[in-house]
C-alpha cells in the first residue's frame, strides 16, 4: 500500500469507449517505483481500491477529476496514499499531510476519522511487522 508516497510523473487521458464507463484517468509514477492509475466512472465499484504487487488502481467518480487534476497541477509537492486497512479503505492525491516529525498532527487533538490518523496507524502497524 502507498502511504503518503511522492509522485514524480503523471499523465492524463480523456477517452470515449464502449470497453468500459471510465472516461477520464490519471496514471502516477511514485518515488517508490510503484505506480497508480486512477479512473473516473460514474458509479464507481464496491471493489473501488485495488492492490496488484507496486501498482494502485483506484476508481472516482467523473465530477472528482478537475480536483485531482487541479492538485496535480498546481501543488508541490504532490503525494499519494491508498490504503485498505481491515475494510476501511481510502484513495488520496493530496499535498503534504499536516503530520509533525513524529507523524503526529501538528496541532490539537487528532481525529480519529481524518486521513493523518490512519496514516499514523498504518505505520504503527508497519514498524510492528518490521
């Protein structure tokens, strides 16, 4: 899972096809050497966040894709998150989290619900298997 992992390329596509609903995508090189692709339908599937060894492929509905593309293009730098953690999944382009040096918020209380939490959690998790 990409946690809060630098993108060092995009490329955008707007299609029109009879394959499938998608007719928007945005495909991410991250500075791990993964890579995610992410496709905008109008109904996105239950299975909306997929995992397929270092590449991402994450579904979004059309009206989220001048957001996306707005951060692509106008904030640096610019990372990616995908996360699946006991059923609680999340796909996230975003700039820098507001996380302190330890990883924690850098003000006030966490919420429990905001991505910075589960950033906080999924490392916790990793550097107990580590």
């Amino acid at each position: 899972m990409p946690i809060f992992d630098r993108t060092t390329r995009h490329s955008v596509s707007v299609l029109r096809s009879n394959l499938h609903d998608a007719s928007r995508s945005l495909n991410l090189r991250l500075e791990s050497g993964g890579t995610a692709s992410i496709s905008f339908v109008r109904t996105p599937p239950d299975d909306f966040l997929r995992f397929s060894g270092s590449a991402t492929r994450l579904f979004m509905t059309t009206d989220q894709f001048d957001d996306v593309y707005r951060v692509l293009r106008h904030e640096s730098p610019v990372f990616f998150t995908a996360l699946d953690l006991f059923g609680i999944k999340v796909g996230h382009v975003h700039s820098e989290l507001d996380l302190d040096d330890a990883g924690m918020p850098a003000s006030g209380d966490p919420d429990p619900r905001s991505l910075e939490a589960l950033v906080r959690h999924a490392r916790r998790l990793g550097s107990d298997r580590a």
